[in-house]
C-alpha cells in the first residue's frame, strides 16, 4: 500500500528558488540540560536535511533560553547542520528552572525559529513574548513583500504545579485564561500586520480539538482561526 499523505503536498525533493520553505514541528522538549547533551537538538534539526528548509520552527521546546550556555549551545547546533542564520526564541522570563525538576535547568513551555543565512538579511525586527508564548519575525522581500513569520505554543489544560498553564496562570492572575489570553493578543499582532496589508504566516501547537469528521474539519478550522486574527486564506 502506498502512503497516501492526510494534509497538502508531498515536499519536493529539491526546494524551488522561488519558495520559501518552513517546517514546523512541536519538539516536545529539545535537548533542554546540559548534564544530557545536545544530541536531541542536532538530530531534530539533521532530520530535516534533505527538505532544504529555509525557516524551522519549533514550539514546547521545553529550553530555558536565560541560560547563556543552553542558548548558545543551540545555536551551534543549528550552525553546525545549517551554517550562521538567526535564531528567535522565547521562555517565560518570570520563572527560572528548579532543582525539583526531572531536568533541574529545563523549563515547561517555551519557543523557538531558525531562519537561514540567505534570509537572515531580511529581518528587519523581531518580537519575543516575555511569557515564553510566541516569538515572531518580520522579513522583508525583494518588491517589498512583508511576512510575519510567528511560532507560538498555547498551553494545554493542566493544573500541576510545574505545567505550562500554571506558570502563566500566576502572571496573569489565579482566575485567568491562559489559553484565551495568548488568543486575544495573537490576534492584535495579526491584526495590524494585516492592516499594513503584510503576509501572515503562524507555526503554532493551539493544543484545540479540531473534529475529526472529515466533513467538518474545515468547519472546525474556520471557527478557531479567527479566535487568533486569522482566516483559512490570510
């Protein structure tokens, strides 16, 4: 029986010079100590080799990015696959890791996008979230095409103590909504790069349930996406 892929196109073996070609996965955790090695990060990222992408994007990277040395760390590990680009990422910048952790230097949550060295030029700002939620690039093209590349993570319903929900939830106050939160304000960045007439482009794990129905699907995308400033054609 021959794969049969469930959503859009097979990647062509070769990426067309015209393209700009993103990937986007949610990592569940890149190499997040350094008493483990990075291994975990250079192969996510080696796995993607031969789709020659020009942008990776990852969410629940589950990394705190204030450490220096995980930083930079990771950065190498892009460069030592990839050569130099830029590297955005995002954790929540009110909590530090704890010893009581599995990994006491990982914190739950975080973001982060890679844009290669050809389009690194391009970048004229950036934008991260200080509760780790999103991080967001705005590249420029050749006629002046604007593209805001954002890669996001909305938490998952949890109550213990070290999750992601919890973590913003004493930030935004015991009887907020993390979830409707990180929504509410994606949909005001979107808002205004749409009003500048500027191409969205949104990498994100929205942790939704989304029907399975074959029928509804659609129905079901098109009711959420507006929830975060977009529609199925922006």
């Amino acid at each position: 029986m021959n794969y049969q892929p469930r959503w859009g196109d097979t990647f062509t073996p070769t990426n067309k010079n015209n393209n700009i070609r993103i990937i986007y996965q949610n990592a569940n955790g890149l190499s997040a100590s350094r008493s483990t090695g990075f291994s975990k990060t250079t192969n996510t990222i080696a796995a993607t080799i031969s789709l020659q992408p020009d942008v990776l994007a990852y969410s629940e990277t589950n990394v705190f990015w204030g450490n220096a040395t995980m930083l930079r760390a990771t950065k190498q590990c892009f460069t030592a696959v990839y050569g130099q680009g830029s590297l955005q990422c995002a954790h929540n910048t009110h909590f530090t890791p704890r010893g009581h952790h599995v990994y006491p230097d990982a914190l739950p949550g975080g973001v982060c996008q890679w844009v290669n060295p050809s389009l690194t030029p391009r970048i004229t700002h950036t934008d991260t979230d200080h509760l780790g939620r999103f991080v967001a690039a705005l590249i420029h093209g050749p006629a002046g095409q604007a593209l805001h590349l954002i890669t996001a993570y909305r938490p998952v319903v949890s109550e213990g103590p070290f999750s992601v929900m919890k973590q913003q939830k004493k930030f935004l106050g015991a009887n907020s909504d993390p979830r409707e939160a990180i929504l509410q304000d994606l949909q005001k960045i979107v808002s205004v790069a749409h009003r500048a007439n500027d191409t969205v482009i949104l990498c994100m794990d929205a942790n939704e349930t989304i029907p399975n129905i074959a029928p509804i699907i659609v129905t079901g995308i098109l009711k959420f996406l507006p929830r975060c400033g977009l529609s199925l054609w922006a």
